[in-house]
C-alpha cells in the first residue's frame, strides 16, 4: 500500500491537480468537457508557477554559490534540504494509511458541517508525516506517530478555514485557502503578531511601501518588471557577479515578477469554474448557506510582488545569518529554497506593506535558522530512524519552521 500511494504522491503537484481537480468537477456534476478544461488550466497554471520559480532559483544560483564558497570552516552540521526531510517521512510504518484516514476523516467533516474545507493539497501531507515521523523516532511509539498525523491533519482544515476569508480579500482567489501547515500554523500567526507589535509603535505604524502604493506614486519606476530589475542588479553587484551575471540576475528577477501573477491568472481560469461549481453543489446538497473552500498550495500565492521581491532580499540575510547565530554549525544552503515558500503568509498578514514584510519576514527567518540549528540532534535521529545514512549530524529548515515539529523538538530537548 506504501509503495502505491507513494507512487501516487511522487507524480507531483503539476499532474495530480488536473486529475484531482477534475475528478472534483465531476463529482460537482459540471459535464465532461468542463471538468476536463478547469483540470488542465489549474495544472497547466501550476506547471507554469513551478517553472517560472525554476527559473527564479536559477537565476539567483550564482549569489547562492558565492556565498556557498566563502561559508569557511566551524560548519558541521548538513543541511539537507526538504525534499529529502519529506522522502523519508514516507518511510514511517503509518505513511500510507494515515493519509488515507485523513482523506476520509475530511470528507466525514465536511458532510457533518464541521468544516467547510475540502484540502486537495495532498502532495503536502508531508507537513504531517514528518512531525509524525520525529515523534516516532523520538520514542518509537508507532501509535503516537500515527496519532500526531492524523490530529494535524483535522487541525490543518480548522486553520485553514480560519485564513480563508483574509487569503480570497488579499489574494483574490475565491473559493480557495491555504491549507499548507508549516505556513500558516507558524509564519501566518508570526506575522499577525508582529504587525500588533508594529502598530503599537509610533513612527513604524504609519510606514506603508506596499507596491500597488510604489506603483501609483512612481509609475513606471514602481512597476514590478523595473523593480525585479533593480532586486536584481542590486544582488548581482552584492555577490560580486560579473557585469554580464549582474544584468542576467536583473533581467532573470523582473522575469519572475511580471510571469507569477500570469501563471496564477491561468490557474484562475481553472479554480473559478471549480468554485462555481463547489458553491452550486454545496447548495444543492446541503443547503443555500453551505459554501466549500478548496484548500490548496502555499505555491498559489507565489505571484505577489511583495513575497517576490522579499524572497530575493532575504536570500543575502539568510547567509549573514550563519555568520552571527550564536553556535551556528550548518551552512543554510537548503533554506534558500524554501524561503520563496514562507513569505507569502507574511505577506498576507502585514497586508502587503513591504516595509513590515520584509522585517518581519527577517525576524521569521533569524528564528527559522536558529531552530534548525538547536534541533539537528532530532533531525539526525528521525532521518537514521527512518533509514536514511547519514554521516554526522544533519538538518533542514523544516526543524525549525514546522510548528508542530518545534513543539515535539522543544519537549524533546527537555524532557528527553
């Protein structure tokens, strides 16, 4: 049963949407031509989402590598990376029935009124599994691991229930929310917390930089392709890069900002006609007062300028960071990749004000590195748990932005 599921899982986002999306439709009652298009433009929008960050990461590789080759000596720890965290969470004994159980506990949920979130977001069940997985490594209860999945799955379509309303004003994605855990379990709270924190101080509260207002003051300037322009050359000349690299990073950057809202609008097309068709549905089913919010990928709100263009400036801070965490011992090669995935929440939550963003997005990933770097020894135990080989200690930035997985973490380290 592992083996077929995680086969199913391995197909990925880009393909396993038009499938589930359509076999929605069908169920939505919405004809056969209609379900089969809404299916293709959400994949055929998502694939263009993951390209286009491709080519993001692509293009900022050269900083990545230059600061890569002056990392130095004390750096211990590895880190790994979260594909490979989420590959051998899949490993755990309870993998493949614990997100069948959470597939069915949903539906049970949905028609029971106790939630109005249908997550589609399967391919992420990895924000379960690997808490589950550290638990279980941690004590070797399979019971407990099995346990601690299944609760976070419920607790995830709560959550997300609770983001949906602010996630369709800010991002304009109706009949969607954000069901992907790490985000908005740690990042979203964060972010609302701080922006509080920011209101209470005078001076700080009343700055607003946010892009539409960039935008309408300095009109061409405040365009996003001009801007990604400037994000980049700006890196380029950071790093060192030759004068060709400085104006490829520039070009590369603006590229980003002007395709990720394009590449969200053909994933409209698709998430519009299934919302119409969930709301009718719903109706007829259960009531005029039932709507249903498909619960998707942090990945669909990749195409706001603000987390963009603060993903790009976290990229050198998360490197000085390395430099002055206090007993540092990994090098965050790996949080580089995942830093384009923890704005966006952020975003959402300081309305996007690029000032507050940015600083708060800064704070977010100081804790990020520090966490990951306090936790290695329960990384290094889950990964061997779940045996995979690895020489010395490892960790991921997982350790440290999974809430779930700081609070076992945390328990661990003072009780264990």
């Amino acid at each position: 049963m592992l083996s077929v599921v995680q086969g199913i899982m391995n197909i990925g986002a880009a393909v396993m949407l038009p499938i589930v999306m359509c076999i929605l439709c069908l169920i939505f009652r919405m004809g056969i031509g209609k379900s089969i298009r809404a299916g293709l433009m959400i994949g055929i929008g998502f694939s263009g989402l993951v390209m286009v960050i491709t080519a993001l990461m692509a293009t900022v590789d050269p900083a990545i590598q230059y600061y890569k080759g002056r990392q130095g000596g004390g750096f211990t720890t590895v880190d790994v990376g979260w594909a490979a965290v989420g590959a051998a969470s899949w490993a755990a004994p309870f993998a493949a029935p614990a997100v069948l159980i959470i597939v069915v506990i949903n539906i049970i949920m949905i028609a029971l009124k106790w939630t109005n979130v249908l997550n589609v977001d399967i391919w992420n069940y990895i924000h379960f599994l690997i808490p589950g997985s550290l638990a279980y490594a941690l004590t070797g209860n399979i019971w407990l691991g099995l346990a601690i999945v299944i609760v976070l799955g419920v607790v995830t379509l709560f959550i997300a229930q609770l983001v949906a309303p602010r996630w369709q004003d800010y991002y304009g994605i109706e009949g969607t929310t954000c069901s992907t855990l790490s985000f908005i379990s740690f990042a979203w709270p964060v972010g609302i917390v701080f922006n509080k924190l920011i209101d209470r101080i005078p001076g700080l509260r009343r700055i607003d930089i946010s892009m539409e207002k960039v935008g309408e003051k300095l009109g061409f300037f405040g365009d996003p392709a001009f801007i990604g322009v400037i994000v980049g050359v700006f890196l380029g000349l950071l790093t060192h890069q030759s004068w060709q690299g400085v104006l490829t990073m520039g070009i590369g950057i603006a590229t980003a900002l002007v395709l990720l809202p394009r590449m969200v609008s053909v994933m409209m097309e698709g998430l519009s006609t299934v919302g119409e068709g969930s709301q009718a549905f719903m109706k007829r089913r259960l009531g005029e007062d039932r709507e249903l919010n498909i619960g998707m990928d942090v990945a669909l709100a990749l195409g706001d300028p603000t987390a963009i263009t603060t993903t790009v400036l976290m990229i050198p801070l998360s490197i000085v960071f390395a430099f002055i965490i206090p007993g540092m011992t990994y090098f965050p090669v790996g949080v580089l990749t995942v830093i384009v995935y923890m704005i966006p929440m952020i975003a959402l939550a300081s309305r996007g004000n690029l000032f507050r963003t940015l600083i708060i997005s800064a704070i977010f990933l100081f804790f990020v590195e520090w966490l990951a770097n306090i936790f290695a020894p329960e990384a290094t135990a889950m990964m061997t748990t779940m045996g995979v080989h690895v020489d010395g200690m490892v960790t991921d930035a997982f350790f440290g932005y999974n809430l779930p997985n700081i609070i076992i973490e945390t328990i661990h380290h003072i009780f264990g």
